[in-house]
C-alpha cells in the first residue's frame, strides 16, 4: 500500500474539499491508505466514508495569508502540515500532498522532510498543458527567487526523470526559458545555463520563448523561481481571461448562444485541455519523500488528482532514482 499524509486543512476551501479530494481518490485508487492531518472535529462530518482513511488530529495550521512562514514552520510543530511532513519523514508516509501556502511547503519541504543529499535547492515543478493535449514540465516556478546556472542544469537533469517516468516521455527534450532564441541572448544566468546543457548528456534543444510555452516546444522548460512564477501565472490569467472574453461573445446575441449550444462538446473539449484542476500540483523536486503542492484554491476534484499525481511519483520510484542519480553525480 502506498501511504499518503494529507494535510486536511490547507488550502483556501479546507478541510471540506481535501476529505472530499481524499474519499474520492480511495474510490478511484485501490492501492493506497490516506492520513488525514487536521482538526478531527471538522473532518469526522465531513467523513462520510472512512475506508483506508485514518484522522490524525491537529490544533493547528497554516493560514493562506500568514508572514513569515520561514520562521512559523520552525515554531510551530502542531500545524496539519508539519506533522503531515514528519510522518514522511519518519517513514510513516510515502508523500504527502498540501493545498497550503507555497512559503511553508518550501520550508517545510527543506527543514522537516529534508532535501536529498546533492541536491542544490528544491524547486516547485507545476506541469503545464499543451495545444496538443500532451503536458511539459516547468522548473522552478516559485520556490528559488535566484538560481545559479548549476542548480538549473540539475532542475532540468531531475526534471528528466519525472518527465520520463510520471509523463511518460521518452528522452524528453528539454528547454530553457528566454527572451529569444539565439544561444547568447539573455541574461548572464542564462547565457552560462544554455552552455552547461549544450553541454550535457540531455536531449537539449535550446532556448523557448514564452509565446511557445504551450505549443508543445519541449518536454522540461527550465527556468529561475521568479521568472517561472510570472510565466506560470501569466498563463493562468490569459485562460481565465479568454474564457470570460468568450463567455461574452457567445451569450452576446442570439446566434452565439445558438453557436454555443453546437459547439458545446467542442468547448468542453477545449477547457478541459487546459483546466489546471486535470493535473493536481506541483511538486517539490529535491526532498527525501514525495511532496505535492496542490493549488490553493483546488476544488475536491482538483485534490483527489493531486493525490493521483503523488500516487504515481511514488508507484514509479522517482525518488529513489534521483537520489542514484545524484549519487553518481557526487
């Protein structure tokens, strides 16, 4: 059985949608067992089926709003979230998936699962949609606001695997994000990044401009934390954007309305191409156990395939061959 810590009460819509997210991954999964980390007089109502689910209670948790998370993870030992991470790192757990905010994931993810031997700094890795239907991870987006060129080239070696294992890619190409496709264009963090991969034994194909994020350019698209978070969010607000643009034009008039109702399938087709809540999370590349960043404001369908996108990471052993990786490498 693979074993899965849940923190219950992350996340904007807590703990209802990650008890619902829960019960329908155990539906769907039959080899996995949930914890549900969380205020145990909240989520027992909620719980209207406990099969392979068990409450572990907790007086407390993160806020999506806190400060000072860096220093909160430290003090704070009781939260949903911090007890949710030492059972995966007390081996109790396999991974543990959290709609929390993003300041404590990282943290925790670093001080109470641990980081890898070997590996620089973790980095938050979401997998972005594509106009054909396939999916290309992008890293970091978030967790590292500065990176040193060496740090990207292990992003985009780590990167490889999970593109490989979890998405199913083979000898996936990998990309590095900048403002134009000549080999010396960017900034000097990209210049000596694009020499490092030129370099290495990837399947490097260059620099990728943002208009061709999603058009299927490459399998990895690595990037700084900073620069990855304003791309990723960027993308999110034009597919939002598009969608109420649309909305309006088709219920405009009659005849949208009526193009509306013939299109229908085709649209549904189209958002669920690019609906963020098919993929789950992100997750924490460079810690000991599995850690998935959901989205904070995920819906209970939206968690159950993070739990499924945690499930995977663990059935397909990517942890254990990053770390023979970075054996090899040390």
């Amino acid at each position: 059985m693979i074993k899965i810590a849940i923190d219950a009460m992350g996340g904007d819509n807590a703990p209802k949608i990650t008890v619902d997210g829960a019960m329908q991954a155990i539906q769907e999964f039959n080899d996995i067992e949930i914890m549900l980390f969380g205020d145990e007089n909240q989520i027992k109502p909620l719980l209207s089926d406990d099969t392979r689910i068990t409450i572990v209670h907790c007086d407390d948790y993160f806020r999506m709003d806190e400060k000072d998370l860096a220093q909160a993870v430290r003090r704070r030992k009781d939260t949903s979230m911090i007890k949710a991470m030492q059972a995966c790192y007390d081996n109790k757990c396999d991974a543990i998936v959290t709609a929390g905010p993003t300041g404590a994931v990282v943290s925790g993810g670093t001080l109470i699962v641990k980081r890898i031997p070997g590996f620089y700094r973790p980095a938050l890795g979401p997998v972005i949609p594509q106009v054909d239907g396939s999916y290309m991870l992008l890293l970091d987006c978030g967790a590292n606001v500065e990176c040193k060129p060496e740090w990207l080239l292990q992003f985009a070696h780590i990167a490889s695997i999970y593109s490989e294992k979890v998405l199913g890619k083979i000898n996936p190409r990998v990309g590095l994000l900048n403002n134009g496709e000549e080999e010396k264009k960017g900034r000097e963090l990209d210049i000596l990044t694009y020499d490092l991969l030129k370099a290495s034994n990837l399947n490097f194909i260059g620099n990728v401009e943002g208009k061709e994020i999603l058009m299927n350019k490459c399998d990895v698209l690595v990037t700084d934390g900073f620069t990855g978070n304003i791309a990723l969010k960027t993308i999110e607000g034009t597919a939002k954007g598009f969608s109420v643009v649309l909305k309006n034009s088709l219920t405009a008039t009659f005849r949208g309305k009526l193009g509306a109702i013939i299109a229908r399938k085709n649209l549904n087709r189209i958002r669920k191409v690019f609906n963020a809540n098919e993929v789950g999370g992100a997750v924490l590349f460079g810690c000991n156990s599995v850690v998935v960043k959901a989205h904070g404001s995920s819906d209970a369908y939206a968690y159950k395939n993070a739990i499924r996108q945690a499930r995977l990471t663990v059935k397909e052993n990517v942890i254990p061959i990053i770390k023979d990786v970075l054996n090899e490498s040390i």
